[in-house]
C-alpha cells in the first residue's frame, strides 16, 4: 500500500492541470527552506556567543573557584592556605583540566597625565595563560619562572588610557600602612573586548602580589579550577561542593564554592535572553512554514477533489488517501529541507570563516558575529521540525473524511 500512495503522490507531483497547487507547492517549499536556514543561523549563533563569553569569562576568573566564605574572588584581606587535603580529589573530576593558586591586589596606576585603579592578578609559573596569549594585542607573555619579576599585562584600553606601551614601566601605589610603591614593566598588552572586566586587571607575579599583601608563600585569595570548553559548569560546581564538604580535614578553612556564572552573572543573563529569543525565532519560523504548507495541502486537496473521489471509490478509506497527500507534502518538505540546510550551514560556514558580520564588542563583547555549528543539535532540530510540519499538515486530512464520492463524480 505504501508504494501505491507514493506512486500516486508523485503522479500528483508531476500533474500539468494543477497549476495553482504547483505554485503553492513552490512557494511553500521556499518557506520552509527559509525558515530551516534561518532556524540553524539561529542556533548556531546562539551557541557561537554562548561559546565565546563563557571562554573569556572563564579565561579572567576561571571556570569555578574556592574563596573564602563572605568574601569575593578579589579578596585580598582574609588569604587561605592552597595546601588543601582534599586538592587532589578536585583534580580527579574528569573535566577539571588545572587548579591555580591566585592573589589579588588593588592599587593606583599613575604617569604623568593619568591614573588608573587597577586589580593586580597574581599567578603563577604554571598557571595557564593561554587564553591571553590568544587575545594578546601586543607585546609577550610574562615568564615568572625564574626570580621575581615586575613584568605585568595590562589591557590595550587601560594602556591607551594611561598612554603606555609595551616595555614601558608604570608605578603603582598600594594603599595602606604604610602605602606601598612599586615599578613594574609592560610587557604584554591584551584585548579580551570584555570591557567593564579587562581594563579592571593587570597580570603579575604571584609572589609580588603576596609581598604586597605581606603573605605568606602558601597563602592566596581564591584557587581557579579550570575545565574543558565542553564541561558542565553548574555540575563540576556541585561536585567540588561536595568533595569540600566530605573531605576536607580539620586543619583546612572552611570554603566557599562559587563559579564564573555568579561571578559575571549579567554576562550569563544576557544569554539567557538570547535563549529566549532563539526559542521565539524557532517557534515563529514554524508557524510561518506550517501556515504556507497547510495552505498548499489544501489547494491541492480542492483542485485534486474528483481524484480524492474516485480513489475512496476504489476502496480506499479517507487515512489512506490522506496519506498520499502526506506524502506530497513530505516530498516538498524534503526539497525544502535540503536546500534550507544547504543554505543555512553554507551561511554559517562563511560567517565562521570570514567573519563578514560585524558587531560592536562594546555592546556585544565579540567584535563579530560568532558561530558554533553544532551537529547533533541541527540533526534534533531537523528531525523535530519535519515530524511537527508533518503533524500541522496532517490535520487536512480531517478535510478528506468529509468528501463523498458520489457528489465529486457526479455526472451532470
């Protein structure tokens, strides 16, 4: 039965009388095609700047950190011994990739026209600067292997503001009792275009930053646990929740968990609008393709009605019939479909590769559109729209139960 629907659809398919249904037909077939292009721009947009904040977010700060109770990451009046009991528990969850002791310390940059405040980031030999040397404008890396350096890194904005360069030196002023003064060296400048969190940092030695809070070697305001880009923030916070709770030996500070989603929470609400705003594209482009496909079904039900007669004449019930007409609607869909991802991935490739959209990192915090093709969730969406087109469509057919043979081939 099946192959007798789809023979009969295609005959359908290529039917000359019909030409108001071929033109529907085509118009539907381009709607839906749109509309899946647009639905997979959509997505992958949405996973490109999903992507591309959650890895500079967590570049600056790390993906999770533990800080001290009542006290943010930038603590640097309550310091925490780093010789945790439980630190190698932490290190075993799969997709922790490193845990890094940080200190933090504010001061006053002057030159001679200028003063910025800044946070001075202290880290390590090992700590992972990858993501600054992907966004490195200018300059090197700092190497902090060796003896105490007074190499920094500094924002390409914080030195614009302050008219340095790299290989200058800038004095900074540490608050306190008594107020502390010391000379560092640019030797790198980074643009991270995260502009309210950029300009508010300065990378340096760990041990400076540690002198200068009058720590000791071991002591720091927050340790960063670093992850994968694939892995569940929200889940690897619980886990290390979890782990300080369970193993955590009397000789350790009680610690706080906290992760990148707190700490820039309005980066994080941000997309969570867009993921709103997707689900309304996603929805909207359903409407439209279902609209424009059950309009044709019908003007192909009412131009084909005397072939709808005869076919339940020759015994066949109104499900059967309806399905040949499915299967019509499915082979437009199918066109469209194919062309619809053709276009929509050929788009999104281009973007991804040349960059040709352009936004203001000021308002959007990545200076072009982004891009993430994911695969598997074009293939949902792909299966979870034909299969509620379908469904939309088939909703005709209640169309054909009402036709009655013998008034469609009535013989005048």
């Amino acid at each position: 039965m099946s192959d007798c629907k789809h023979f009969i659809a295609s005959g359908l398919g290529r039917s000359r009388d019909g030409r108001l249904s071929a033109t529907t037909g085509r118009i539907a077939g381009v709607s839906v095609g749109v509309s899946v292009a647009v639905m997979i721009a959509a997505i992958s947009i949405l996973g490109g700047f999903k992507d591309e904040i959650r890895r500079k977010a967590t570049g600056i700060m790390g993906s999770v950190n533990l800080v001290v109770p009542g006290q943010p990451p930038l603590n640097e009046l309550y310091p925490f011994s780093d010789s945790l009991s439980y630190i190698n528990h932490i290190k075993e969850i799969p997709s922790v990739e490193d845990v890094s002791p940080v200190a933090y310390r504010s001061g006053l940059v002057k030159t001679e026209d200028n003063i910025e405040g800044l946070y001075f980031k202290g880290v390590d030999s090992l700590y992972n600067l990858s993501f600054f040397e992907g966004c490195l404008a200018q300059g090197t890396l700092p190497d902090y292997t060796g003896r105490i350096s007074s190499d920094v890194m500094i924002s390409s904005r914080t030195a614009a503001r302050l008219g340095v360069q790299t290989g200058d030196g800038i004095v900074a002023y540490f608050i306190g009792e008594p107020v502390k003064v010391r000379k560092f060296t640019v030797c790198g400048l980074f643009d991270a275009q995260l502009e309210e969190v950029d300009t508010k940092f300065a990378i340096a030695d760990l041990r400076q930053v540690q002198r200068l809070n009058g720590w000791r070697k071991d002591e720091v305001s927050s340790l960063e646990i670093n992850l994968s880009p694939s892995a569940d923030i929200d889940r690897v916070e619980a886990a290390v929740r979890d782990i300080e709770a369970f193993y955590s030996s009397d000789s350790d500070r009680p610690l706080f968990v906290t992760s990148v989603k707190r700490i820039f929470g309005y980066l994080f609400d941000w997309l969570a609008l867009l993921d709103l705003n997707v689900l309304t594209v996603l929805l909207l482009m359903i409407a439209v393709s279902g609209f424009n496909m059950i309009s044709s079904a019908l003007i192909l039900l009412f131009e084909k009605i005397s072939v709808i007669g005869l076919l339940k004449a020759l015994g066949m019930t109104s499900s059967q019939v309806g399905g040949v007409f499915l299967y019509r609607s499915a082979a437009v869909m199918g066109k469209g479909f194919l062309w619809g991802n053709v276009a929509g991935i050929g788009l999104c490739l281009v973007q991804k590769w040349l960059h040709i959209v352009k936004l203001d990192p000021a308002n959007y915090f990545v200076p072009y559109v982004p891009v993430s093709i994911n695969w598997w969730q074009i293939l949902v969406l792909n299966i979870a729209a034909f299969a509620l087109l379908l469904l939309i469509v088939s909703a005709s057919s209640l169309f054909i139960s009402k036709i009655s043979p013998a008034r469609t081939m009535r013989v005048d």
